[in-house]
C-alpha cells in the first residue's frame, strides 16, 4: 500500500486588489469596522474590464505552477479533482475546463463541492485513489471566483467583505515510504445547519423563472448568506475536534505540530484554534489579511506561500484544517 505525498505546489490570484477603503464605494464601512471584526486588510477580485480569468483559468494557471514544480507533464497527471463553490458553469464543472485549458489527455475528472472544506476533501479523495495503486499522480485544484456574485451594498457587507478570488494546486505523487506524505484525512458533515450558511437559488429548488417573476426588490436569496455568529461558535469547536482527531490517529500530540494551515475564513477563528493548541505565530499560517477568504482556494494557496517561505520542510508534521458551508469540516495530517 502506497502513500500520497505532494509533491508540488501552486497558487494564483488576480492583479486587482481591493483594499477595505475601497469598498466604501459600494457599502457603508470601515477598514477598521472589517480588520476588527475579521483581520482581513485588502482581498483580490477579477476585473472583468481588464482580465479572462475565470474559476477554471484560475485553477489551470495554478495547476500549471504546481505541474512544474512537481516535475510533472501534462501526459502524466492521472486524475483531476476540482473543488469549487463557484465554477464558470451550472453544469458541467471546471475539472474538465481545466483538461481542456491544459490540453491534457481524456483523464477522469471529478468536482467536489464541499465549500470551505472542499480542498481537504479533495485531497482526501486523492490520497484513496494513490493508496489503492489506481493513480500514480492526481492533480488537486481549489479555484474560487466570489466577487462575480456578490452583493455590493450595505446590506450584503457582512458576506461581501469576506470574500476574495483566487486559486490554489497540489500535486499529489505515490511515496511508497509509508512515514511520509498524506498519513491521514478526516472528513465531517452536519447537515441541519445548511441554512446557515448557504446560498439557495438560482437552483432547481428555486428557479430562475421563478425568480424573475416574484420580481422582489428584497430577495437575497441568489446571495450568499451567512449567520456570522452561529458560523464562529461552531467553527471553533469544530476545528480543535478535527485537529484533535487527526493528531490522535497518528499517535501525535499538540506539540508535533511544525505548521498549522487552517483554512482562512476568519483571523479571529485562527488565532482563537492558535491559543487553544499553544502554538506560536510561527507555527500557524495565516494570509487572510491580504486575500480575504477565498473558500476552496484558501488552503492551497496559503500551503504554497508557507512552502514558498521556507516555513514547511522535510519531516515536518503539517496540519490542514477546515470547516464551512454544509456544515462541513475536514483535517490533514502530513509528514513533509
């Protein structure tokens, strides 16, 4: 039995930056309003006047930063996972935009649309298929386009500056040294609390038709929604469950952990996890406050730069962590 282990990382984001003054131009705010409540200092959007990139352009161009580094061809990626909430299309989803776009051989693709937890699920299906001996190299992509859908008034602030655009890849490869790479992934679901943090149409339970024929200056619902305060409360508790279990599978105590990288929905939710394990600032990633929370993507991307930074290294024990719409939640443990 085989080990996944990643082999090459990658990450892209748009030029345009907007920063928290900017969005004055559309909602009654502050940058000391947003940084107090969430950390978050500027994020990225697509501008549509300037750029093509979509979600799955997005991906590819990440994925072709991750192919390289992991000294990877097109011709030898086996398999393509996805995850988004937001992909170019209803339907079909961005894996096989991404096949297209990187002009790959007619390998499967697969979506995954587990939201802020998306990443982790991907790269837990990815390390099934390596473990089994189906795949040799699997390609895993989160790619989020928020800004094209998000409400840019004052009655939408409390989602809208949250949210930035962005993408981020990992390769992973066969290790057949069993002490390294992907040792386990724990994935969790609760299902009662969808409404709390969702977006619900257009969709087949509420159509576009029938949208356009309420006609109702008031309706929210084709945006995102969120209970801010419901979402913080589970997500703490959440988390440290999740890390916990990881680190207990493994045999592995508060003290084996070299980087945390929990997924970048809220600094506050960060640094709360960061005190309850004891760690030091140089033991948890965060980049949040430049980016925003790019849901699927922020994991991947804030992997990449710790990486790029010379703050993960071999024989590291990494923890990846998450939780998010659904109510999802997911964790990673690595041995670099």
């Amino acid at each position: 039995m085989y080990n996944s282990k990643i082999t090459g990382l990658g990450k892209y984001v748009p030029e345009q930056i907007i920063k928290n003054d900017d969005l004055k131009q559309w909602m009654d705010t502050s940058d000391e309003w947003i940084q107090e409540r969430t950390g978050i200092k500027e994020r990225r959007w697509i501008d549509p006047k300037t750029s093509d990139d979509t979600t799955s352009i997005m991906g590819a161009k990440a994925a072709k930063i991750a192919m390289e580094r992991a000294g990877v061809t097109k011709d030898e990626i086996d398999f393509i996972i996805f995850a988004t909430l937001s992909p170019d299309m209803y339907f079909p989803g961005g894996g096989v935009r991404v096949q297209e776009l990187l002009d790959m051989p007619t390998i499967g693709a697969l979506d995954v649309r587990n939201q802020c937890s998306g990443f982790v699920y991907a790269l837990s299906v990815a390390d099934q298929f390596i473990k089994t001996g189906m795949y040799k190299n699997v390609l895993v992509i989160g790619s989020e386009n928020h800004s094209g859908g998000l409400e840019r008034s004052t009655r939408g602030r409390g989602v809208t500056v949250i949210f930035g655009d962005g993408a981020g890849a990992a390769v992973l490869s066969r290790e057949e040294d069993n002490s390294k790479g992907v040792l386990s992934t724990h994935l969790h679901s609760e299902g009662k609390y969808a409404k709390e943090l969702a977006l619900e149409g257009p969709s087949t339970g509420r159509w576009v038709d029938a949208i356009m024929e309420d006609n109702d200056p008031d309706d929210t619902s084709y945006y995102p929604y969120m209970n801010g305060q419901f979402v913080f409360k589970n997500a703490v508790v959440r988390f440290s469950e999740v890390i916990m279990e990881g680190l207990m599978a493994n045999n592995l105590t508060k003290k084996d952990i070299d980087m945390l990288i929990p997924h970048q929905a809220n600094l506050r939710i960060s640094q709360f996890v960061q005190r309850k394990f004891g760690l030091s600032d140089d033991q948890v990633y965060n980049n949040i406050m430049h980016y925003g929370n790019t849901t699927a993507a922020s994991i991947p991307i804030a992997l990449t730069e710790a990486w790029e930074e010379g703050k993960v290294n071999d024989g590291d024990t990494v923890v990846l962590a998450a939780f998010g719409s659904g109510f999802t939640w997911a964790s990673a443990i690595i041995k670099w």
